[in-house]
C-alpha cells in the first residue's frame, strides 16, 4: 500500500503536479506511516500565520511589480552610465550596478534581463563590447541583486529558519542578519565580475576596436538625479529603516509599498489606477503560489523532525564525512546541481530542513548558511537545463540557449570564485553581524 502512494506520487511529479501537493502528499504519507493523526497537517500548515516577517513578502512583491510596470530601469540606467561611464569598462559597470540595484529593488531575475536587457546590450554593443561578451554580461547580471535588500529568497529563508529555530532548539535567525550578511558577498560578486570585464576586454584597444569612455558630465548626472528624484530615497528608507532598528522588516515592507504606489502612481504618473488592480492582482497571484508552498513545506519539516531525518543524514554524513571544510564543499556541489534542476524557491522550501540541521552539527552559522545558499541559487539562474535566465534572455534576445549558455561560462566562472571565497571566508558574511 505504502509502495503504491510513494510510486503514485513519484508519477503525478513526473507528470508536472503542482509542487505543493507533491510535498503535501509526501508530508501525509509521512505521517501516516508513523500512524500519526493526519490532523497535525492542519496544525503544521496554521503554524506559518505566526510569523511575523510574513507580511513582507507580499509587500516587497507588490513594490517590486509597481517598480517593473514603471519606468524606473530607464532612470537607473541613466544615472548609472551619468556616475559610472568614465570609468575603463565603464559601461560594463554600469551593466553590473544597474541590473543588481533593480534585481534587488524589484525581486525577480527575469524580471531584471526584460526590462534592462533592451537598453543594455545596444548600449554595450555600440560602445564596442563584443556581442557574446555583452550577452553573457546582462544575461549573468540578472541575478546580482538577490543578496541586496530586500531579498525574497533571503525573507524565505529566514521564514523557514525562524519556524525550525524551537524545534533545533537554536536562536531564531533574524532577517535583518540575513540582510546585513548578504551585503559584502553581494559587493564582492560586483567587484569580481567587473575586474573580469576590464581584463576580458583589454585586448579590444589592441585589435583597433577599443572600448570608448563617456566623458565625466556633472549636468548630465544632476539631470540624472532630478529625474529619478523620487525613487532614490527608497533604499535609504530600506535600509535605514531596518538596520537602525527604527523599523522591523514587516513595518519597512509597509514603508516602502506604499513610497512606491504614491511615487510611480502620484507623482511620475507612469502607473494609472486603471492599471494598479492588475498589478495588485498578478503580484498577489505570485505571492499566494510562494504561501502555498511554504505552508506545506512546513508540514513536510515537521514530518522531518518526527522520523529522525536529519539525525540519520547527519550520522550517515559524518560516516563519510568528518571535516567542517569537506562538508562545505559537498554542500556546494550539491547546490550547484539542485540550482541547475530547481527554481530558487522549490530548492528553498524542499531543501533548507534537511541541510540546516546537518549544517548546525558541523558549527556553520545559520546567517551564512542562508548567504551560501542564495549564491549558490543565483548561479543556478545560468545553469541548464532549467536556468531560468538563460531562457528569459532566449526569448528576449532571439537567440539559442546553447549560444547564451557559451557565452555566460566566463561569467560563471568568476561567480563560482567568489562563491568559494563566501563558502570558506564566513567572515564575509559575518563580520557585520557578529
């Protein structure tokens, strides 16, 4: 019978069910085989109405819908190239900053290569940046932002460590760490992928081709600034709101909704109200999917720690596997391939209760456990088969995603780099937590 329902659920997964009913059928036939009542199902699901954090994710998703709908990349662009364009590889930079600010401002990956992606690469081209160099730049910037507040994944990752904290019997994690964490990594990817930019593109003055510069233009920048007067205090507000401690996470998310609704409603007038109630809706649409899984993900984490799970992995781990630093390289590998294979959430949801408890034996920090695996899931975005802004880049660029995927190597190379100095230099991620 047991056999029947697990080979029943392998197929309705194998056929492409929704994730939720395939955790929440695994979750059940858990607890059924360990003849508990399927009623703590009920309990395990309610358990997520008690988080306090909760409420941002909605927030931050609403924001971010209203900042993509508008013509903010235009105005980040801008500035961007009026700050950064004198420098050597100044476009390049701008590429980077660019797409990392919006990523983080807006939450989505893809969401980023749609809307900057049309003005980055004509601009890189015409500045006399190879045309497969300039695809594997935006294409591999699209992800730069999910460390930077406010960070979606990090927010769920922190929901789902604050809910195993009783049961691991460890501090709760605080998003605000996980945000303060992700900083310096996220700053160190920047300054890698653009110290590769300069180097790859060096031999371009010798070959006859060399890369322009924009002339420093103080007008030009002030103009810059006016024009995105609006929406530049908002990660000041962001920010300081959360790391003084003014604001609490759920309290910022409010805060900065309703900057945004009244800057790009009221006052640049990009958004109509005609158009707010479909924003409202597609973004609540993508929050109610995220909800669903997580609740049932809690349900499975509870099965989890009932069955003993992650003490056997943890006993059969440590058969092999004795050091901290061999650990660490195993995790690494094996986020490696479920970012290939998985959406950052499903990877979240599914794999965060089994490797938080085997992490906390070996003495890793939850905070840089979450930084660990957020980069190791912004590199996943690159990674075939289901790389999803190779296929978002495809679209939007017309072009194969064996082409985009040759030419995002170089990139992820240096991203791997820097996720191995954020893997075994905790105090990257640490030193302004701790």
């Amino acid at each position: 019978m047991i056999t029947i329902a697990i080979l029943l659920l392998i197929l309705l997964a194998l056929m492409g069910a929704p994730l939720y009913a395939i955790i929440l059928g695994a979750a059940a036939l858990g607890f059924y085989t360990l003849d508990i009542e399927l009623a703590v199902l009920h309990i395990d699901i309610y358990q997520l109405s008690n988080s306090v954090v909760l409420m941002a994710l909605p927030l931050f998703t609403f924001a971010g819908f209203l900042l993509s709908e508008s013509k903010t990349a235009d105005r980040m662009l801008r500035l961007s190239q009026a700050a950064f364009g004198w420098m050597p590889g100044g476009m390049a930079f701008v590429s980077l900053i660019a797409c990392a600010f919006f990523t983080a401002l807006t939450g989505g990956s893809g969401v980023t290569i749609v809307a900057l992606g049309a003005l980055l690469l004509p601009a890189l081209v015409k500045g006399n940046y190879p045309e497969r160099f300039s695809l594997g730049l935006v294409t591999s910037s699209g992800s730069l932002g999910l460390l930077l507040v406010p960070s979606v994944p990090l927010l769920i990752y922190g929901i789902i460590a604050q809910q195993m904290s009783q049961q691991l019997d460890m501090p709760p994690v605080e998003i605000v760490d996980l945000y303060l964490a992700g900083l310096v990594p996220a700053l160190l990817m920047i300054v890698l992928l653009y110290g590769y930019c300069v180097w790859a593109t060096r031999g371009a003055a010798k070959a006859g081709h060399p890369i322009p510069r924009q002339p420093f233009d103080f007008r030009e920048l002030v103009d810059a600034l006016w024009e995105a007067r609006w929406e530049l205090p908002l990660p000041i507000v962001v920010l300081g709101g959360i790391f003084s401690g003014f604001l609490v996470v759920s309290e910022a998310a409010a805060v900065t909704a309703l900057y945004v609704l009244v800057a790009e409603v009221f006052l640049y007038k990009e958004i109509t109200l005609r158009k707010l109630p479909a924003i409202m809706r597609d973004s609540m649409i993508m929050v109610g999917g995220i909800l669903l899984i997580l609740a049932v993900a809690l349900a499975f984490t509870d099965y989890l720690v009932y069955a003993g799970v992650p003490e056997k992995l943890f006993t059969l781990i440590q058969t092999h596997v004795e050091s901290k630093i061999a650990f660490l390289i195993l995790l690494n590998i094996l986020l490696l391939l479920l970012g290939a294979l998985l959406d950052i959430f499903a990877a979240l949801v599914i794999m965060v209760p089994l490797i938080l408890p085997v992490a906390l034996r070996y003495g890793i920090d939850p905070v840089h456990l979450g930084v660990i695996f957020v980069a190791n899931m912004q590199i996943g975005y690159i990674t075939p088969p289901v790389g999803m802004n190779l296929f978002i880049a495809s679209y939007r660029f017309k072009k194969r995603v064996t082409e985009l995927f040759a030419s995002t190597i170089p990139f992820m190379l240096v991203l791997i780099v820097a996720l191995l100095m954020i893997t075994y230099i905790p105090q990257l991620s640490l030193w302004l937590v701790r």
